[in-house]
C-alpha cells in the first residue's frame, strides 16, 4: 500500500517519510528528488528559469509517469501538488495531510528559507490561507505534525491498524 503525504513546505514530510519508511520496512520516495533526477536539473533551477507553471508541469509527469502505482512506498509530495485537483487521481494509496502550525514551520524553515524558491516570493501564512481546504480535499486523514516525528509516526501507525485493518 502506498502512503502519500501532502502538507506545507517544512511541515515534516520528508522527516515524517524517512522514518516511516524505515519503521514500516517501505520504500521512501520524495517527489521533488524524483523530479528532479527526471528533469537531470535541481528544483530551484527549474523555478528560476521557468518558473511555477514549468515546475507544475514537470510535477504532474513525474506524478503520472515516475511514482508506482502500487507496493509498499511512502511518497513525500511537494507542498504545492494540492494546486492542480487532476493530481489527486495519480496518488494511489492513503492520502495523509500532515497539519501543523504556521509558527512551527517557520523555526523549522528558518535556516532553509534562501533554499526553497516558493518562500522568496510568499510567506507561509498566505501559502496556508491558499491551500489549506485543497489539502484537506486531497487527504485521506489529517494528522497533526506539531509534535515530535514519533509520535506523528505513530499516529498515522494506529490510524492504519485501527481503520483499514492493516497489519503491522
């Protein structure tokens, strides 16, 4: 079973993913690395030469084209893949919104802000406002990530074996 997490830049997916992955015995995948050995060009060279649209296009091929459809992965998606409601039928498996606060993110971010293209241009309160409900549309189960990544691991553990009856 695939597990998909979607959720703002720097809320945990990728530390989410890692870990999971390792706990579960899945394969970890993050969208961005996939793109960007697709493409053969880091993420920030796509976004400054072509900007938002080039890298949302590239994003949608590796969706279609890169990411299994089924097995045992976990897939950290990059915080924009909620923009385009087409997206939500490339993501074969749960779906969980990993939900944390605004504040969070921004100590979390604070030393990667000049690395992620996105947070030059808008902050992250306006990327909240504008994707918050497309996040929740997407997800499966929304899971607060203002903790530590344990206990979000173990959040979504439960939530697994309680509700779809999966084994552990």
């Amino acid at each position: 079973m695939n597990i998909f997490l979607i959720g703002l830049p720097g809320s945990g997916k990728t530390t989410i993913g890692r870990q999971l992955a390792t706990e579960l015995g899945f394969y970890y995948l993050d969208l961005d690395k996939v793109l960007e050995a697709k493409v053969g060009r880091f993420i920030e060279d796509i976004w400054l030469s072509g900007g938002e649209k080039t890298f949302r296009k590239y994003e949608k091929l590796v969706l279609k084209e890169e990411i299994p459809k089924t097995g045992n992965y976990i897939i950290a998606c990059g915080g924009g893949v909620v923009l385009d409601p087409k997206n939500k039928k490339y993501l074969n498996g749960i779906k969980f919104f990993l939900d944390t606060k605004v504040d969070i993110i921004t100590k979390r971010l604070f030393s990667e802000k000049d690395t992620r293209p996105l947070l030059r241009d808008v902050s992250l309160e306006i990327l909240e406002q504008e994707r918050f409900l497309k996040y929740k549309d997407f997800a499966d189960v929304i899971v607060s990530n203002n903790f530590d990544p344990q206990t979000t691991i173990k959040v979504i553990i439960n939530y697994m074996k309680a509700f779809i009856q999966w084994k552990y």
